[in-house]
C-alpha cells in the first residue's frame, strides 16, 4: 500500500453566472445563474513513502484545489483519497498530525504574535513534547535562520522570512508528509536557494515526503525526480524531468564557429536557426539525426573552430507544453 493513494479525484465549484449587458445586469439581479466548473477532474496517483514530487500546470489548472484536497480542507465532489491510512476530509484530526502545510500566498502563523510565540503556540496545538519541540526549533533555526527575525511579528516579516517561519512551523511536530504550495513564489534567488536547500534536506535527512506545487522549474530541476503535470483538471503527465524534456523538449541545437566564410551553409538533417557571421546556430530533431552523424557531415563540409550541443531545457520545455498544449493532445 503506498503512503499516498489517490484515485479519481474530482472537485467541482459551482460558479454564479453574470449575464452581460444591460439587460442582463436587470436579469442578475433576480435570477442567478451557475455553471460547474470541474477545477479537478478524474486525477489518479500513487506517492510512495520518502518521495519528493513536483506538481506542475498553468495557472487554474488544479493545483491548489487538489493539494486542499490532499490536507482535508476541501471535500471532494467523488473519488478517494487514503493517505497513510487516513481520509484526510473525515478523520482531520488525527490526519493532521502526521502532515505539515504551507501556502505561499499566506501564512499558517499568528499575523500579530512574534515568530517565536507563534512556534510556542504550535508546540501546544501539536502537543509536541518540550524535548522534541527544543531539539526541533534549534535544527531549524539553524537551518532556516531564523534567529535575526525570531522576536518580530509575523506581520513585519520580509516574505523570504515569513516562508522560513512558516516552514519551521509546519514541520515542528514531526509530520511524515509536508505539503508545499508555492514555497519560493515572490522569493529572490538566494532564499529560493535556502528554501530549496532545506526542503531537500528535510527529504534526505528525516524521509519527509514532500509534494510542492512550483510555477519555477528551478525548484523541479533541484528537487523533483518525479513530476506530475496537470491541465485543465487532468493529470497528463507523471514521470521522471528528464523524459518530459526528452519527449516534449523540442529540437537540440548544435552552435558552430566556422573557420571561413562560407555563402551557403545548409547541411541534410538540421535546419539553420540562425547565423551571427561565422556563428551558425543548427537545430535538429533528437531521433532523426545524432549530434556525431551532424557533425561528421559538417566537418566533412566546412572547417569548424568550435562547436557545443545545447539541450533543450526544461523551462523551454514546459513554457512550450502550456502554450501548445502539447500534452491535451495525448491525454
Ligand atoms: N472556491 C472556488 N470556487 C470556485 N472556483 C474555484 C474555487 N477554487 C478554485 N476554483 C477554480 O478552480 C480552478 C482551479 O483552481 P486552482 O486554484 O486549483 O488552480 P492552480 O492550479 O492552483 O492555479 P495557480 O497556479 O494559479 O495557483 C480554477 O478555474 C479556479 O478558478
Ligand atoms: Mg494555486
């Protein structure tokens, strides 16, 4: 039995529905309208004790509804959900205790208590042990940093700040799985580093399973050995970074510096992307041709100075599947 079982998972919101122009301002005011909007719609997935996976998708596409699912703050419309023996929406309070939350747009703190008296709080919320709950907080406060700002009102924190405090927070009391939606949204590169670098750590060091929510691929490329994309509600894709770029990444480039000035410089098997005097920027498709068979065929040609192969990056990748939709089509 996996930790985290999850089979078609559905939440549907009924939204009001305006009708537009004058009339239909007169019609608004006494009849309203609604229309089912499906923010989740047959989403299946096991998550194995320890793992660390990535949840990806456009804005709206499902993210946050299924996370609020997953931690028991939204009941879903139909499907199930067993998380380590628990259904998350029905059995909340001992569910709880076992996981940590965290929401980047806001915070789980006491907006007026000082960050320490917020944390002192948990420990009584938790029932954590004084001993757990010492050796807890000095870890993170190393780790996390918070000494400069343990004193000050979670109101007056920086965001960087406000998410290492809320982060300390939701894992004080030893959860064995810590949801995350949006950690490093709003933070500069180096606290999205330290953010990074702690939720790796609290993967390795103490087996939390992580689930995080990301519009940075930054956070998939340095964490993530499993994503999972969602779009328009449905899960379209659930596998290593590594294939979602091989299968969806587009065309390879090879950059090369020529050695003369050649007029033409077409070559069979890549197409020239562009040309900077003897810069030449190749792009090929992976599968139709091999970098060596191209270079082969252009050393064989021209005379070439330098040369480098650039792989498609997942960024490029993943901006390419929202905007093309790429994987509807599959799905
Ligand atoms: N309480 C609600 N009432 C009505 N519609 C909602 C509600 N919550 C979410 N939705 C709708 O459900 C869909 C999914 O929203 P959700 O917040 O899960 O997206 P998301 O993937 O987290 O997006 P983002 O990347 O912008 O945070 C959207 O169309 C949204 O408008
Ligand atoms: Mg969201």
């Amino acid at each position: 039995m996996p930790l985290i079982r999850v089979v078609n998972l559905c939440k549907e919101f009924r939204v009001s529905k305006h009708q537009r122009g004058a009339w239909g301002a007169v019609k608004n005011l006494f009849t309203t309208q609604y229309r089912l909007v499906r923010a989740v719609d047959g989403v299946s997935f096991n998550i194995e004790a320890g793992e660390l996976v990535g949840y990806l998708g456009p804005n709206g596409a499902g993210k946050s509804t299924t996370i609020k699912m997953l931690t028991g703050i939204l009941v879903p419309t139909s499907g199930e959900v067993n998380i380590g023996g628990h259904i998350p929406w029905k059995d909340r309070v001992p569910y709880v205790k076992g996981i940590g939350v965290v929401f980047g747009q806001r915070t789980n703190l006491w907006w007026d208590l000082p960050v320490i008296e917020s944390l002192d709080l948990l420990k009584h919320v938790y029932r954590i042990s004084e001993d757990r709950y010492e050796r807890n907080l000095a870890e993170f406060r190393e780790m996390l940093g918070l000494d400069e700002f343990l004193h000050t009102p979670v109101r007056s924190l920086s965001l960087g700040q406000r998410m290492r405090a809320d982060l300390a927070g939701a894992l004080l009391h030893d959860p064995q799985i810590i949801f995350l939606d949006e950690p490093t949204i709003g933070l500069d590169v180096v606290a999205k580093e330290r953010i990074r670098q702690f939720i790796k750590s609290i993967n390795r060091e103490r087996s939390v399973t992580v689930i995080l929510t990301t519009h940075d691929l930054g956070d998939v490329e340095k964490l993530c050995a499993r994503v999972m994309m969602i779009d328009r509600g449905k899960l379209l894709f659930d596998g290593a970074p590594g294939e979602l770029v091989q299968r969806f990444g587009g065309e390879r480039e090879l950059v090369v510096d020529l050695a003369e000035d050649y007029a033409n410089v077409e070559i069979d098997g890549a197409r020239v992307a562009s040309r900077d005097e003897r810069q030449v920027t190749y792009r090929f498709v992976r599968g139709s041709i091999s970098a060596s068979d191209l270079i082969q065929r252009l050393s064989a040609q021209y005379r070439i100075l330098d040369l480098s192969v650039q792989e498609p990056q997942i960024e490029d990748t993943v901006r390419r599947i929202y905007e093309q939709g790429l994987l509807r089509d599959e799905g």
